[in-house]
DNA sequence: GGGTATTATCGTATATCTACGATTTACGAT
DNA sequence: ATCGTAAATCGTAGATATACGATAATACCC
C-alpha cells in the first residue's frame, strides 16, 4: 500500500501538505528559526545548539533545502545556509488562506455586529 | 532511538510541530476543508467523498481530533464533525507568529519605503 | 431481543521517519 | 600528494505513519 496517494488529491493540498511535514518537527522548526535570527548561518553552528549529532542535523536541513525553505550555499570548506525569504511568504500566505477557508464559515460564539 | 526528543525542544515549537503533522497529509487537510465548508459534516459523509477506505477516514479523524482541530459529535447512530474556530484561530495565528519570526531578518529585495 | 446502519477500534502489512555511527566527499593548508 | 576540517551521504535500527479488511461497539427500528 502506498503511503500517501497523491495522485488524488488537490495540488495545492499536496504541496501544502509537504510543507507541513517539513515544519512537523520541533527539531526543524528550531533550526529554522535559528537560521533566520542569525541571518545566514554554517551548518556547524547549527549542529553546536541542537541536541542532534552532525549527519542528523544535516539530514533535517536537507529536508528543508527539499521543501524550498532554506538553501546552502558552499562557501569555502563549509556551507552556509539561509532561509528564503520569498517561499515563507508564500507558504506564509497559503496558511493564512487555509485559516481563512478554514474559519469562514464558523460563527463560533457570535458575528460581527458593527 | 526514540522518534523524537520531545524533551529537549521547547514547549511552544514541540507543539507548533504537533499542529503541522496532523496538517502534513492532504486527505486531513482536504478532511479538514470540507468539514468547514460544510459547517459541520457525518462521518458517512466524508467517507463518500474521500478515497479512503471508512477505517481510514475515521483514523483521519481522529488525528485531527487528538490535535484538537476538529471535534466530533455523537448524533444518534453518526458522528457529527466541526472544525473548531477557536482552536484553528489559535494555532493560524501560531503560524502567522512563525512565519513572521522567520522573516523578521529577511529583507529580500527592498524594505518598505512608504 | 433480533436485525440493520453507522462509526470506532483491532490487527496487520508496508513505507516512511528519526536517529546514530561510519564513511565519503569537498575544500584548504602543508 | 597528504593531512585535517566541514559537510553530506550510507547503512541501519527502532518507532510511527498510512492503508486496508475484519471486527466490535453503539444507536435505531421492529
């Protein structure tokens, strides 16, 4: 049996999907956050604040790099990473749709009455 | 080897990441979609509209029940599912505050200049 | 109580995830 | 070419996830 059967479902839910696994973990979302705070950040430094080994830390940013969320650039001996500014907008903005769609038709204790 | 070391991540991404794997498969989140679309949905319901074996949809369920997105309603011999509003405005806003951390450092191209 | 419909749970097979150590690859210095 | 450092990849073990059919539990009708 197959894990997910893509094939039948929305693009949109796909992708969206994907990108969901790729934050589903706290270990990712640290990482994440680390880069973005440091602004760039070598991979070393990364494996120094996570409690994680190397080939592990390297293995969750690969995941990132696959979802469009970061990507590393080789500089010199090492590789140094960033997180791209214009796919977190756009994941940002399909989330927000999601809620929206999500929320639009919940009334849940009452309506706006201005 | 544990799954992940939940213990050494702090509460709030452990839980962010939580959020994000019941999102992280498109049937939940299509699930998810047309339960709000609806207002409220039978499980027999969405059986019909999923390709999912009815095993399969209601353990769907339950996972987005466990993660506290949607709940069910026991409604004679059915089950009546509506998503939470006020969970789901919680955990938007949750992402709304990680995307804008991530992007906080970020200035892509230009920066406001109005 | 017996029968039917609806949903949840159980058991299970396969695939993926998470983590690690070990190894390989890539680069810079000697 | 050799060594050392940094990062990615390989191989692997154990836990989870996904999917299904089969079964159990619950409510309704007679």
């Amino acid at each position: 049996m197959p894990r997910t059967r893509s094939e039948t479902y929305p693009d949109d839910l796909v992708a969206l999907a994907a990108v969901a696994r790729a934050l589903a973990h706290p270990g990712r979302l640290q990482l994440l956050e680390a880069i973005a705070a440091r602004r760039s950040c070598v991979c070393g430094e990364l494996v120094e604040l996570m409690p994680l080994a190397q080939s592990t830390v390297s293995q969750h940013l690969k995941e990132l790099k696959e979802a469009g969320l970061v990507h590393g650039v080789v500089d010199g001996p090492r590789t140094c990473y960033c997180v791209d500014a214009g796919k977190l907008a756009a994941v940002g903005a399909a989330f927000a749709g999601l809620f929206a769609r999500l929320g639009c038709c919940e009334r849940p204790k009452e309506e706006d009455h201005g």
